[in-house]
C-alpha cells in the first residue's frame, strides 16, 4: 500500500536524523529504521495497535521504531496510509493531535 507523510511528520523524521547525526553519527541509521518501519506497515497495516489514549474516529495505529525512542503514528486510508507523526516517546505527548483535522 502506497504510504505518504503529512508534511510536519517528514520535517520529523529529518530533524531526529540531523539530530542522532550530530549527536553520535547515527543519522543513516534512524533513516534505515524509517525506512524499515515504512516497509513493515506498508505490508501489514492493520498489526499494530491503536494509539494508546488517542480518541478519535480516524484511529490512529502506533509503530515503535526498534533502535530509536520513536514511533510512527499512522492512519489507514483506502488507497493510502498516512503517517501523522514522527513522535519521540518521551517528549511532549499529543503535541501533534491538531494534524488529525488535517486527514479527516
């Protein structure tokens, strides 16, 4: 199934990448893990939960990235899915529910 990311969650992913690259040289690495998880819930969309206390009627799963704090959180379309967010699992939780409205 064809993924496309909202504008604000690809600013993500390359903000964390820049980051873990600054950091401790891991920018190619979060990228491969994105990568990774794209190809996962691009496959089987409908494995993993939904958001834990996220109550809306677009119903938004959760992927946690395996290396990385992060999870893609993603809603399933027809013919597309659509990543929300790049969330790190620490920080300002539902900072990004507003991007909902976005989709509906």
């Amino acid at each position: 199934m064809k993924i496309r990311f909202l504008d604000a969650a690809r600013e993500e992913v390359v903000e964390a990448a820049a980051w873990y690259e600054r950091q401790a040289g891991l920018g190619e690495d979060f990228d491969h893990e994105i990568g990774l998880a794209i190809e996962i819930v691009s496959r089987l969309p409908e494995t993993w939960p939904l958001w834990p206390k996220v109550r809306d009627r677009v119903g938004v799963r959760r992927y946690r990235l395996h290396r990385f704090p992060y999870s893609l959180g993603y809603v399933i379309r027809p013919k597309e899915i659509v990543v929300v967010v790049v969330a790190h699992d620490r920080r300002r939780p539902g900072y990004w529910l507003r991007r909902l409205r976005s989709i509906e």
